[in-house]
C-alpha cells in the first residue's frame, strides 16, 4: 500500500510512530505489512515464471492451443 511505503521510506526523518499517527494507520499494520513483503516477492516470481512457461508452450504450438491444451501442458 502506499501509505505503508511512505512510512517505509520517510521513517528515518520523522520515526514510524509519528508518521503512522498522523496517517492514521496502526505501527502493528504497518510492520505486517514489511514482514509480508518477502512473501510477495516471491509470489511475483512464482507468477511471472509460470506466464514465461505458457508463452513457451503457446509458442511451440504455433497459437493453436487455447486454454485446455495449455493447461494439459502445465499439469505435465
């Protein structure tokens, strides 16, 4: 969330009390939110692998596999 990377990146000047108050946001939010990021991370390159595998498959059939073929493919 944005708020939460305002915080992240402006809590040196001002303390991430102080910025967590005046945004109205809990600090318990906000240090889920930084624990959480990891995780998201590599959810992301989970996805994109998984994009990068079907463009593969897609590809070597020549367009003709839709949506059926390709997850057939996958669950190889």
């Amino acid at each position: 969330m944005i708020r939460f990377r305002f915080v992240d990146d402006h809590q040196g000047a001002w303390g991430v009390k102080r910025i967590c108050a005046v945004l109205g946001i809990s600090r318990s939010s906000f240090y889920a939110w930084r624990a959480g990021e990891a995780a998201r991370r590599a959810r992301l390159r989970e996805e994109e692998l998984l994009a990068a595998e079907i463009t593969v498959i897609h590809l070597a059939s020549r367009g003709a596999y839709g949506v059926p073929r390709v997850h057939a493919e996958l669950r190889r």
